[in-house]
C-alpha cells in the first residue's frame, strides 16, 4: 500500500497509479514510453471505459527525479504560449504521481492547442466510520446494545418485496438475524463454520454485517446483494470501488448503499467514482455516507480537511448524500453542514446486528487516551459482543435511508427513482404535521 495512505493524508492514493480514458490510453503510454522510458501495466475496463495505468518504479529516486525535470521544463512552454490554459503548477515537494500528471496534460496542451486528456489518481475510499483516516468526526467504535433493536413501527413485514439492494462494503458476519436476506459470494462471507478470520475481529469488520441489518430492518422483504469491497483494513482504491459498482449495471438492482468515501487534497471528484455513478445514475439511486468530519480541522496529517471538505462520491450531484442527526432530528456535530446534503437521518448510538464473539474496538495506534491507559503498540483487551451493538455515523444513518428507500421502491428500472420522489413527497407531508424522522435538508 502506497506511502501516501501510511502518512494518513486527507488525499490518499496509489502511488504509481494513474487512471485514464479508454480512447486516450494509447497517447498517453506513448508519452510514457518516450519521454519517461518506462513500459507502464495496464488493467482496461470497458465498463468504466477507464483504464489503470501503473507506471512502476516511479517513486524511486532515478525516475522521480526524471519527472520532476520534465515538470520543471514546462515553464518555458508556459510562457511560449500564455493564451493556453495550462493547469497549474504543484508544489516541489508534490508526490512524483502529481509532477507526472501534471507534465502530461501541459504536453498534451501544448501539442493539441489546450486539449487534454482524461486523466486521474487511483484514490484509497475508507470506510467513513471505521478507520481514523477518514472519519475525524470521533464517534469511536461500536458498543455493545443493550437487547435488540425493536422493529420500526409501521414497517411491514412485505416492504421491499421484489426489491434488490447492494451493499458494497466489508465481509458479511453469517448473522442468524439476516439468514436468508442476502447473496454474497462465499469468499465475502465469515463467522461461525467459517476458519477465517476468527475472533477477536477488528471493529470495522462488523461494519457490513450492521448496515445491512439496518436496511432490512427498514425493508424486511428486500433482497439484499452484499459484495465485499473493502479489505481486512476497511480500505479500498478508487478504482475497485468503481469496479464493483459497474457490476450492478444490469444485477437488477434498485438501490445501491455505500457506506464508505475519499477526500481530494483540491476539492475535485475522483474522475473513476465520477465515471461509476455517472453510468449507474440514470437507472439506480445511488446512497452514499457524507462523512463523519463535520467538527474536524487541519491536522498534521489532513492539513487541508475542514468540516466544509467533500467527501465522494456522496457530494456528487447524482448521488444521495446522507447526514445524520440525533433522536430529537436536530443534527450531530460530526455530521457535515454543506449544500450538497440530501438527507438527515438517525445517526446516534443506533442499534443493529453486529459480530457475536471477541471483537477488537481500541488500538493504541488510533487513541491517544488508549495510549495512555496501555503501552504504545499494545492492544487493549478485547470486548464480547452478543451480536448487536451500538454505533454512530453517517454511514449508518445513509443504510437507514437505503432501507427506506427499499421499502417504497417498484421492482424493476427505475424504481428506485420512483422510491425517492415518494420519500420527498412523504416527507413534505410529515413536515406539514410536525412528525420528525428522515429530514430533507433545506438549501444553504
């Protein structure tokens, strides 16, 4: 895993990865082959209609220092041709990826009079409530509930008949309490009659088994379609999340949950998330997490995070953005207050199926106050959970908001779609009578 995600920057990434058009691809290993002398590994995907392209060695000093003398070279193209929009220049201490990026686009502006091609980073997507990497907001680990959660009231037992759900996020625990509700691949699934991964579990490898039994909770008749995404780490590249969801095109799916997202250091959508939803949009509603920075700030490692960052693909236009709120529908600190929210929904301490056995919930390296009780490196004891617990964070108020959403949705295209005007519509009607629940978020 790159450098940049060890250093827990707010904009991590691979490395030595770029991601390209499939129509560019050939123009742009050219330009590599000959200027930079290195035959770059290419993964197409005609689905995305994107390319992967890993250009190795480029983080060693010979052939960084190669790029960053190409990127230097360009300020004289720059000034031959000052009419020309030019991207702008990175820092020198930017990562070689940047300076490569950058030295192509001023090539390809300055061969083709201001034409560029289609070009991105391959960015690391965690989970938004799991890791410290991405949710700064300090809602912390699940705890264990204290009895089930009860059911919702007014929630049929029918709702979400014929309606197909995917949930792309970690391993799914093998929960009595969702047997028979889901298909997942046999290699997505753990827990009792499986060898690995035994207990004690890191906390975030319940994050599926919850959001799940949030959506069927909501939606008990509705099929869910759960694929593994994020690895033991709750991590995943921008291009295997993009992968995943280009899946769904013709899985008969109505709705789509993910619960996880990235940060980019200039406020820009990663071009392959921006490509997965821009395929999917027209036929399948999109639900995604808005993050869990809502009262964060710079920091050593994030010192460009602000509680106004978006986070993708949730702040895409396309996309259903989900904040939470408390039991009173007033919203949660750590929630973001930004224009791109679509909805509100419960996102404190909220109840749901969760890993039964020892589970891991404090590491020194991601608590100070942890540190303090245990030697630095050490883990704390291990905590029982009985297969329900307690969490908060946006990625759980959005599962909330995908199972209603499968509760009102016609089977077949479209009706998800059909599913979120009837929500609108429903919660326009609530607002009129003072009910308090699922809050669209007024423009700021």
């Amino acid at each position: 895993m790159s450098a940049a995600f060890h250093d827990r920057r707010i904009d991590g990434f691979e490395t030595e990865e770029l991601v390209a058009a499939l129509p560019h691809l050939s123009m742009i290993r050219h330009k590599l082959r000959a200027d930079l002398r290195v035959a770059p590994e290419v993964t197409e995907s005609s689905a995305l209609g994107l390319a992967r392209v890993k250009i190795k060695g480029l983080e060693t000093a010979e052939v960084a220092a190669r790029v960053r003398r190409l990127s230097a070279n360009q300020s004289e193209v720059r000034k031959r041709r000052p009419w020309l929009a030019f991207p702008d220049q990175p820092a020198a201490d930017a990562s070689p990826l940047d300076h490569l990026m950058y030295y192509l686009r001023c090539r390809f502006v300055d061969e083709w009079d201001g034409w560029m091609p289609v070009l991105g980073k391959n960015r690391f997507t965690p989970n938004v409530t799991s890791l410290p990497h991405i949710s700064g907001g300090g809602v912390g680990p699940p705890k264990p509930a204290e009895g089930r959660p009860e059911p919702p009231a007014g929630v049929s037992p029918s709702a979400g008949t014929g309606v197909r759900v995917a949930v792309l996020d970690t391993m799914l625990y093998q929960h009595p309490d969702l047997a028979g509700g889901y298909l997942a691949e046999k290699e997505c699934l753990f827990g009792p009659g499986q060898p690995e991964p035994g207990p004690p579990w890191p906390y975030w490898l319940g994050h599926a088994t919850f959001v799940s039994g949030l959506i069927r909770r909501y939606a008990p008749a509705a099929a869910l379609d759960v694929r593994r995404v994020l690895d033991d780490q709750a991590t995943a590249t921008a291009w295997d999340v993009a992968c995943r969801m280009v899946e769904l095109r013709d899985a008969g799916v109505q709705v789509i949950n993910l619960s996880l997202g990235c940060h980019t250091a200039d406020g820009a959508p990663p071009l392959v998330l921006s490509r997965a939803v821009e395929l999917l949009a027209p036929d399948v509603v999109i639900v995604a997490a808005a993050g869990n920075h809502g009262n964060s700030g710079p920091t050593e490692h994030w010192p460009h995070l602000t509680p106004k960052t978006p986070l993708f693909p949730a702040a895409l236009p396309s996309v259903v953005a989900v904040g939470a709120h408390d039991r009173f529908a007033v919203p949660t600190k750590f929630s973001p207050k930004v224009p791109w929210l679509t909805f509100t929904a419960p996102g404190v301490d909220v109840v749901s199926t969760y890993l039964e056995g020892e589970v891991q919930v404090k590491f020194p390296e991601h608590d100070h106050e942890t540190e303090a009780a245990h030697h630095p490196g050490e883990p704390a004891p291990p905590e029982p959970f009985d297969g329900f617990a307690s969490w908060s964070g946006t990625s759980l108020s959005s599962a909330i908001v995908t199972g209603i959403l499968a509760s009102l949705a016609d089977p077949g295209c479209r009706g998800g779609w059909v599913a979120l005007r009837r929500l609108e519509e429903q919660i326009r009607r609530e607002t009129k009578r003072g009910t308090k629940g699922i809050v669209r978020v007024p423009k700021l």
